[in-house]
C-alpha cells in the first residue's frame, strides 16, 4: 500500500521531539479526515450533529484513526467496510458533567453498596486508567455501571448516526470524551511513538 509505505518512510526521517510534534498535529490531528476528503460540507454536519446533542462546540469534534488517514499504521491494513469511525471529543465541559455519575458509582463501591464481580472490577479498573490520562471511555464501564448519560443514552446517540445514518456513512461511530486539547494530543504523541519504536524494532 502506497500511503502506508510513504507514511513509514516519513516517520523514519523524524529526528527530535519537536519533529514527533509536528508531523503528529499535522497528520494525525488536524486537518480533513480521508473520509471527508470530497465532501468538507459533511465533515462539518457530522461535527455539528454530535456538537448539539451534547451542548458543545463543533470544533470540539476530532476524528481520529484509520478514517483520518486513510490506513492503519499498527495493523497495516487500509480503512475499509470493517473499520469504525473513533471520534474524539474535547470538552472539559462534558468530561467533568460525566464525572458526576463516576463519583456517585465509586462511592456506592468504597461503601459496599454496590458488588461487582472480578471480571467486570478488571474493566472498571481499565476504564480508570484511561481516565486517568484525561480520557473518559464509556465503553470501558462495567455493565453494573447501569444507564445514564455513559452507557445507555450514550450508546444510543452513537447507534443513531452508525450505519447509514448520518453523514460518516455506513460505519459504526464510537466515541470518547477528553478533559482538553493537552491530553488528546499527548496521548496521540504517545501512540505516534509506539508506532515509531515497533519500526525501529522491526529494521
């Protein structure tokens, strides 16, 4: 795959930590997704739909993964009719709004009045973790968790624009929350790296 190929030997030519700095805002970040490519009207509906459900700016809406480039650095495999759409939203407004029910559930576990088996306390302890880094992923949440804004109506809301139903086409929508701009593009560094050091080990 030609685009795959150019992007390896890109990345084989960064030098420093700023360089890591830029191609990542540059190509991992910003700019139109691959799937809006033609179609920049669409890109800004699809923002704008999720913006409004959840009270936020659009330009708080990033699109990340294989549908922003294109392809898959780790798994090496072009964006096709199996890949999801992995939206990023940004907004310290609505990732501490979803902290709320957190609290609430971790304060019912450090009181036992709540029980969760070792497998589902394993998935919480996940979700912690990424929470930890400033990023709030509802599909992490145990199924004890129950509904509210992050499992069902979340959940919902991403069903109700997959597969046909809104401007993205037809794929599945998943979504995740982080505290600011700072944590995404950190965490987006720190995946640009993994992808460098697998290079490095495999030359």
């Amino acid at each position: 795959m030609e685009e795959l190929e150019t992007f390896f030997d890109d990345i084989s030519k960064i030098k420093n930590e700023e360089e890591i700095i830029d191609f990542c805002r540059k190509y991992l970040i910003h700019g139109i997704p691959y799937i809006f490519t033609d179609n920049q009207d669409d890109y800004y509906e699809f923002r704008k739909r999720i913006a409004n459900q959840f009270d936020i700016k659009f330009y708080e809406i990033y699109i990340t993964g294989s549908v922003k480039l294109g392809f898959s650095p780790l798994k090496q495999k072009k964006f096709d009719d199996d890949s999801d759409i992995d939206v990023a939203i940004i907004s310290s407004q609505l990732y501490e709004k979803m902290l709320e029910p957190i609290y609430d559930y971790q304060m019912e576990l450090r009181q036992a009045r709540k029980s969760i088996n070792v497998r589902e306390l394993e998935q919480y302890h996940s979700f912690l973790e990424y929470t930890a880094i400033g990023w709030i992923r509802p599909d992490k949440l145990p199924k004890s968790f129950g509904v509210g804004i992050l499992k069902q109506s979340w959940f919902d809301f991403f069903k109700s624009i997959s597969y046909g139903r809104s401007e993205v086409g037809n794929y599945k929508v998943s979504a995740g929350v982080f505290k600011s701009y700072s944590y995404f593009e950190r965490y987006t560094i720190s995946s640009l790296k993994q992808i460098i050091n697998a290079q490095i080990k495999i030359k």
